[in-house]
C-alpha cells in the first residue's frame, strides 16, 4: 500500500557544486510489509530528462520495511559544472508493483 510521507527535506537545501547532499524521507507504511521492489532514481536538467535508474529496492534499503513509521536517508555528491534548473525524483514500489511513495526535489544552480 502506499506510505503517507510524514517529511522529506534536502540538506543542504541549496547546494553547491561538491557539497555533500543528503536527502531524508520519513513515512508511515501501511500493510503489507516491504519485501522487495524497486527503486527508480530520475532526473531533470534544464527540462531535459535523464534516462531513470532502476535498482532492486532492497540493494538501497534494509529490508523487510516494517508496517509504521519508517526513515530514510541518502548522500551523495553535488555534481559540478551545471547551471540552471534540476529536478530529482525518488519513487519506490514494492514487491507487488505497488506504489509506496515518490518524492521529487528542486534545485536551482
């Protein structure tokens, strides 16, 4: 089922090239508990979008997710060498196909 997203924030909220960027989610899942799924990672730039990447949702995450409150958070590196506008998506599906939630942050460099 799909989780009802209690919080979601980047820190920090307007990167600079080579900052490290970490993105929190907080979210309350419903039945049934995860046990795999995907997690699609995609992207805009200026209005052009990136091909997305699918990985299996337990190689990103702790698996079983558990019915409840949940947290996570991911880091990585701010790219250099772009100006303008990005737009990053996270959105997660379990082993059913289902959506459990999708979060999506701007930026503006």
């Amino acid at each position: 089922g799909r989780a009802a997203v209690l919080g979601f924030d980047s820190e920090p909220v307007n990167p600079i090239a080579g900052d490290e960027v970490t993105l929190w989610v907080a979210y309350d899942l419903p039945a049934p508990e995860i046990t795999g799924g995907t997690a699609t990672y995609s992207f805009t730039y200026n209005g052009i979008p990136f091909p997305a990447t699918v990985d299996p949702l337990c190689d990103q995450t702790a698996c079983p997710k558990q019915i409840g409150f949940n947290n996570e958070s991911s880091s990585s590196t701010f790219p250099s060498g772009i100006s303008g506008k990005v737009v990053s998506s996270i959105r997660w599906n379990d082993q059913n196909d289902d959506l459990v939630w999708c979060v999506e942050t701007t930026w503006k460099v």
